[in-house]
C-alpha cells in the first residue's frame, strides 16, 4: 500500500473546499456524474478513431444509493485511470497550485472567489462538500503497461491511502461516505431530485433504482383478444441522451416540439403559442429551443423558466442578467459549450461569452416574430394578446429590440381592429390633431368601465386604443418618447370637447358667471373637496350633466408607482386618487338648479353627484346603498 500526502502546500484547503467551493453543496452530484459522462465520452472518441478496439458494451452511468452504509455511488465504465492519472488528476487536485488557489480565495470576495473554480478543475473535490470520507476504484481502458487497479481514499484531510485492488470492469467507482450533516443525500427522492434537475439531458444514460413497467406476453391473449401483460423490472434511465435542441430545425416537427414542452414542463397543461429553435455554429456554438408561452397577467409567475446548459449539462434556472429581462418570460433550453459550469450567476453575468450569446438570442426572437408577422399576419393578430407583454417588455427594456420591433408591434382599437404603428399613424392622422399639429392617441384602459367615454369619442369620430394589458402603462411612456409631435391621453382624462384641443370657438355659457358661480356653491357644498376639483365648463345640452375626468399626468404617475411595487416611486409613498367634476352648465338640469328651493338643489345634486360616481365605479359601501335606497324611494 503506498501512501502519501495530497500535493497541497497549505493546510487549509479541505476547509476552504468544504465550505466554499460551491455556493450550494448539492452540485456536487452535478460535477461527479458530469465527470464520470466525460470519461464515458472519451472511450467513445477513443473508439470512434481506432485507439480503442475491445468492444464499448453497455456504458450507462449507474448511481447507486445504500442507506445502511451510508454511501453514494457513481459508477462509470469509461476510459479509467492508471496510478500515475490518479497521483496526476487526483493527488495534485488538477491545477497548477493549490496555494495560488487559496492565495487567490483569500483576497477575493465570496461571489469572485465562485468564479475562480472553474479554472482549477476541483469537481471530483467537490464530493468532500457532503463526505466525511471518499474512495476512489478506478481501472483504465488501456492494455500493456500497468492495468492493475486502483483503490484511492481519503478522509477530507490531506493524508490519502492509495494501493491496488481486485476491481475487475474497466472504469471508474467514487463511493461517497456521506457526513451527518448531509444525511438528505440520502434520501432516494433527494437523489432523484437532483439527477432529474441536473443530469437530465446528458449525453450518457445514467441509471438510478429499477421502476416496474407492464410487458406484454409473447403469444398470449384475453378472451377479448388484447395481449396480455406482465409486470417486469427494469433499470430506472433518469436522463433523454438526445434531446430535441440537438436536432437540426429542419428535421424536427411540430409534434416533436410539443412533446418535448411537456418533457420541460410535465406539470404545465398550456400548448405554447410557437417556438424559437437556435442552432448556431459561429462565432460561437449555440443551441436551444425557447418557447412563447401563454401568460397574459400572470407573467410574474412564469419566470425562471428556461434552463441554461453547458453540453447537456444544467448550470442554472435563474438566468436574469445572463438573457435579457424580457426574455425571462420565455420558457426552454440555451445550451453553449461557451457557457463556464460555474455557480456563480455574478461570474457568468460579467463574462464576454454570455454577453455575445445574449445579444445574438435577441436578435433571433426578434427574426422569428417579424418573420411570423410576415407570414402570416392573421395568426399573428389572434396571438397578440397573449404575446404582447414580451414585446412591450422588450421595446421598454432593450434598445436593440426595439429599434426591431417597431416592424411588428401592433395597437389594438376598441373594435377589434390591428394596427402598425406606421398604419396607426396615417390612420388617425387627418383627424385627431391638436393645435399644435400633434398626433393624440386617445386609448381606454378597461372598455366596459370606461364605455360611456369611448362612446363619447366614437361619436365624435375619434378612434380609441385598447391598452388593458399590465404592462400598457409603461408601454405608453415609452411609445410617446419614440413618436415625435405625438401625445398619449385615456378616453377619461378630460371632456369630450378637451380631449383633443383644437384652434375652434370654445362653446358659450349659458348662465351667466354670477349664476355660474352660485351653482359651484352648490355643489361645493356636497362635494367631497379632498377627492374632486369641482370645474364649470360649457358643454353641449345632450351631454352628461355631470363628468369626472382624472388627470393624465396624475394618473400615470400613481400608475407607474404602483407598478414600482412596495415603498412608492421617489418616495412619494401611496398616491391618492384625485379627479375632476365637470359640471356641464349648458345642460338643462343645471341650469335649473337656480330655480329650485334650497332643499331641491341638495337632493338633486347630491343625486347627479352620485350618479356620475357610480358611472366611475366610484360609489361604494354606505353611500352605495343610501343611493339605492334613496332611488327606490323615489319610485
């Protein structure tokens, strides 16, 4: 038996791994399948150029788990390793210097120091992460020379016993004593949790426990004719060795695209809208396959959904910073060797690889939206209401798309009715300018609740933008900064005869300002001051007596921090709602209020005041059933 002392120059790099080397201790099942995949595949290239010549045979990856014993194993038969690989890869922890690693630890915050890892090659070390003890069995694929085998142990210090051993398959056997305080590895649905997280998609099949499946029975049949079954045990394969990313776009199919969504997403019932299949070769390697799913309002709850691979190997589901933000709400797959294994989302955050990759995925979402927009614009416009929220998200957040998108966005009207925005344009553009020769989009954020205005403007000849979605009010700012002499207003913010001011006659007063004046004071006498400016504006006699309006600017800005979630916008905390009322003194029943006993005039204004609040959803509780009351016994 031979042994030695580990080639580390400092004492305290067994703590440093233990603790440190991963942010989360369950990736080391990661590192040692991943490890045991790379030796399988290089036997298979071996192979594959003549090197090696004794048959392959079944090379599926066991992981074997003994509760009594407490062990973990990964059990491989790929290309092995003499004594002199392992005193080389093991001993020597396969980097430069254990000192400079911990030199450099040492001087590096946490998040860096992350970062560091995947330079030194430490993911067999990783197992002491969870390991009180590990034993190494290794025999190599190689004939002549020495091929005897390998026993290699150590106890997380950094004495090592290392002698030959009777192991008669070629490959390699890590057998992991795990410690007391990660005793969940231990656990079947633990261990299976994290294949199925981390190991899902590679290459090599990796076995874990037997599952029992009904078989039929050669030759034998019901009284109804159907083969009959048995129930037989079989090896439980963990992972598909060949994903559908893999593919070339042009020999994957509608059908297969779905399947493979629901192998993603087993608990997700929805059909994607489409898919994206990246396949790029230069100036870097990219494949994948993102999906447009159906979110609608719910897009907080859809995020986290795509998972980024290096070489079938999962890194991470949290990929904000890594993609564009908008493109968190897609779900799928981004596989590029390019990607560093590395935990540390800061790390991958920062590095120039990752950036490129972004960049070119963006390009691609905005290529396949413009070509389905092309292609077939009415399919296009039946989605819309379920797409649009990663487009405005895009045009808000990212420049580059932008810029891209304004070839595809589309505004919905009132009726029902699709625009561009350049088509939008002319569309209104003889009609709805002010005096100042600007373009005034006049849009509705909830067509039920506002339909007495957009009736209003309809009548008017206006066209009225339907923008209900969660993310319309941002999306508003943004259009307004990009379309030059153009204006945003809702169909609520001011008069029918002010939505739009135009260079004619303002209508006449018919009372006079004294009889205007001693009216205000009426209603300023019912009116709750603290939730209404009261105007007094000349409209037409067959418009609303009364008409509430709440101000553009004033809205969005309560719009925009109630979106900014939690503490308020700069500040300002929770802003109330403020709105006008208009009360229209051309129309009959105002102008005859001066003609009416005292007590009269507070009825029927406290009456109109309620009835053009409850037009605004805003009667409610006490005052709500008071009006109703009041309107029975009116009868």
């Amino acid at each position: 038996m031979q042994k030695g002392t580990i080639d580390v120059k400092t004492e305290n790099i067994f703590p440093v791994i233990k603790k440190f080397l991963y942010s989360d201790h369950e990736i080391f099942l990661r590192e040692l399948v991943s490890n045991a995949v790379d030796a399988t595949q290089k036997l298979k290239t071996l192979a594959s150029v003549g090197q090696f010549k004794d048959e392959l045979g079944d090379l599926t990856i066991q992981v074997e788990l003994d509760k009594k014993k407490k062990t973990l194993t990964i059990r491989d038969k790929g290309i092995g390793m003499t004594q002199e690989e392992v005193e080389k890869y093991i001993n020597q922890i396969a980097f430069s210097s254990a000192e400079e690693f911990v030199k450099k630890f040492k001087t590096k915050s946490e998040a860096e120091s992350n970062a560091i890892i995947g330079h030194f090659g430490l993911g067999f070390y990783s197992s002491f992460m969870v390991s009180e003890k590990v034993e190494l069995f290794t025999k190599t694929y190689k004939k002549g020379g020495s091929t005897k085998a390998v026993k290699w142990e150590c106890d997380g210090s950094p004495e090592y016993a290392m002698s030959e051993t009777d192991k008669k398959e070629r490959g390699t056997e890590v057998v992991l004593h795990i410690d007391k305080e990660n005793e969940d590895f231990l656990e079947e649905y633990r261990i299976r949790e994290l294949l199925n997280k981390y190991c899902k998609f590679l290459p090599v099949p990796i076995q874990f426990g037997t599952k029992k499946e009904e078989e039929p029975i050669e030759g034998e049949t019901d009284k109804d004719g159907n083969p009959k079954t048995k129930t037989v045990e079989k090896p439980w394969i963990i992972n598909n060795t060949d994903p559908l990313w893999k593919k070339a776009p042009s020999e994957s199919s509608d059908e297969e695209y779905r399947k493979f969504y629901q192998e993603l997403y087993p608990m997700n019932f929805d059909e994607p809208l489409f898919n994206i299949h990246l396949n790029v070769d230069y100036p870097f390697n990219l494949t994948g396959i993102l999906y447009f799913p159906k979110v609608k309002h719910s897009y907080e709850l859809q995020r986290n959904k795509i998972q980024l691979y290096s070489n079938q190997v999962f890194v991470t589901d949290s990929v904000e910073g890594i993609v564009p933000d908008f493109l968190t709400l897609l779900h799928g797959v981004i596989d590029s060797p390019d990607i560093p294994l590395n935990v540390s989302r800061s790390f991958l955050q920062s590095d120039h690889n990752v950036k490129k990759i972004s960049g070119h995925i963006t390009k691609k979402v905005a290529d396949k939206l413009e070509e389905l927009f092309k292609k077939d614009r009415e399919s296009f416009e039946k989605k819309w209401d379920d797409i649009k929220i990663f487009i405005q998200y895009g045009i808000i957040s990212d420049t580059k798309f932008s810029e891209r998108a304004e070839k595809f966005v589309l505004l919905k009207n009132v009726d029902n009715k699709y625009f561009t925005l350049e088509e939008y344009k002319n569309h209104i553009e003889n009609l709805q300018k002010d005096k100042d020769n600007k373009l005034v989009y006049i849009y509705a954020t909830n067509q039920e609740e506002q339909f007495g205005y957009v009736d209003a403007a309809k009548g008017k000849g206006y066209d009225v933008l339907l923008m209900d979605g969660v993310l319309d009010a941002h999306f508003v700012n943004s259009l307004e900064q990009k379309l030059s002499d153009s204006t945003f207003v809702r169909v609520d913010s001011n008069t029918i005869e002010k939505l739009i001011v135009k260079d004619e006659a303002a209508m006449v007063s018919k009372l006079s300002e004294d009889e205007t004046n001693a009216v205000k004071a009426l209603f300023e006498k019912v009116v709750d001051s603290k939730q209404f400016d009261i105007q007094m504006d000349p409209m037409g006699e067959q418009d609303a007596p009364l008409v509430i309006t709440q101000n553009e600017f004033m809205r969005r800005m309560k719009e925009m921090n109630a979106l900014g979630g939690g503490g308020g916008m700069m500040g300002f905390g929770e802003l109330p709602d403020h709105y006008s009322l208009v009360v229209n003194v051309n129309h009959p029943l105002i102008a005859g209020l001066t003609g009416r006993d005292e007590e009269s005039q507070t009825t029927a204004i406290k009456h109109l005041y309620d009835l053009a609040r409850l037009s605004k959803n805003l009667l409610k509780g006490k005052e709500l059933n008071d009006f109703i009351v009041r309107s029975q016994n009116s009868l």
